[in-house]
C-alpha cells in the first residue's frame, strides 16, 4: 500500500514544482515588463519637445543710437528744448511676412480725466516692412514720401512730440512700441489713436519695446 502512495505524493510534487516555476516566471515578467515602461517615461521627450522645433528666434528688437533703454533721454529729444526733435529709431529680427509697422510713443505714468488713457507723444503707421529704421529728425507732416501716416498728437500737432513731464514727481517712462504686421492699414491721417490699434488686431506678427525716462 506504501507503493501507490509514494507515486501520489511525488506526482503533486511534480504539479507543484511546476506551478511554482510557472508563476516565477510570470513574476519576473511583469517586472521586465514594469521596468520597460519606467524606462521609457523616465526618458522623456527628445530634446526640442519632440515636435522638431529649432532653437528660439529673437523677437522683434527696437533700440535707438541716441539713448539706451530703461535710460534718461538727453533733452534735444524732449520739451526742455524749444525745438526737440525725433530721435533716431533702428529694428532687427523682423518677423516673417511682416507688410507695415505701427509705432506708438506714450507716456503710460498718467491717467487723463481719471480714465486709463495716456499722452500719446506719436504715432505713425503703414511704415513699409522693408524698413528697418526711422532717421532723427522726422518731419511734422501727415504723409510721409514712403508712405508712412503719422496721426496727430494729445498737444494736437501732427507727429512727434517730445516728453515733458515736470520737475515735479518721479521719472516718467516714455515708452516706444513698434509693432510687425502681415498688413497695410485702411486709414487716414484723420484717423484716432484707438482707431488704428482696434485696425490692428488679428495682424500683429511680433512688437519691439524702447523705454526712455525724463523728468524736467
């Protein structure tokens, strides 16, 4: 009787054994397995962010030879002199496709009859996208031989007005705008402030910033 027992033990030995190397073999794959995805969200997107990107273009860059940025401009340029004129303004990195450039000069430390609006000291638009510069000195006309229109100031004169802030009080931050757009605007010299920024809306390719200071 001792015979048939034997055989039966070691037949479940047997199923055992295998059962135990068979759910080994399962644990070790899963491991792989868990492994492999670890790997790869521990790799991350290729360099770029995976979506073929290059390295960054510089944006839209305005500066002036006549003062630097975030700097007092000298008083040719302003009110303390009798007869200011414009100073020379200079871009690089025009984007792409770019038609015309808008500038605005404002002074944003003011709020006119307690409203958010601002001295706008010039603005010209329709500058051709060829250019890549405005000379010192711009003359006082609505029309300019390119083609530029430039509106008329808050001190009601056609073109550049210098700044003026008083003795009094802080610094003031005049501040240059140049804006890229993949359009010409469908205006006149009679046109507003507020009038040519709604016309460029949904066409501004890239905007440049120069900051100068001044107080009398």
């Amino acid at each position: 009787m001792g015979g048939p027992f034997c055989y039966a033990d070691s037949d479940a030995g047997k199923e055992n054994t295998n059962l135990m190397k068979h759910t080994h073999t399962l644990a070790i794959g899963t491991i792989l397995l868990a492994a492999g995805i670890g790997t790869a969200f521990g790799q991350g997107p290729p360099p770029g962010g995976g979506r073929g990107r290059g390295p960054a273009v510089p944006g839209l860059t305005l500066t002036s030879p006549d003062f630097e940025d975030g700097a007092v401009i000298p008083n040719k340029y302003t009110q303390a002199d009798p007869n200011p004129v414009s100073p020379k303004l200079e871009w690089t990195h025009v984007p792409a496709g770019t038609v015309t450039f808008v500038l605005l000069m404002h002074d944003p430390d003011v709020a006119i009859g307690k409203k958010t609006d601002d001295v706008t000291h010039w603005m010209a638009f329709n500058i051709p996208g060829t250019a890549t510069e405005l000379a010192g000195g711009q003359s006082a006309e609505a029309k300019l031989p390119d083609g530029t229109i430039q509106l008329v100031n808050t001190g009601r004169k056609v073109g550049f007005m210098g700044p003026g802030a008083g003795a009094a009080g802080p610094y003031h931050h005049y501040t240059f705008e140049l804006f890229a757009l993949d359009t010409k605007l469908d205006l006149g010299p009679d046109a507003k402030r507020d009038e040519v920024v709604a016309a460029m809306q949904g066409h501004i390719l890239g905007k440049g910033v120069l900051v100068c200071r001044f107080h009398r």
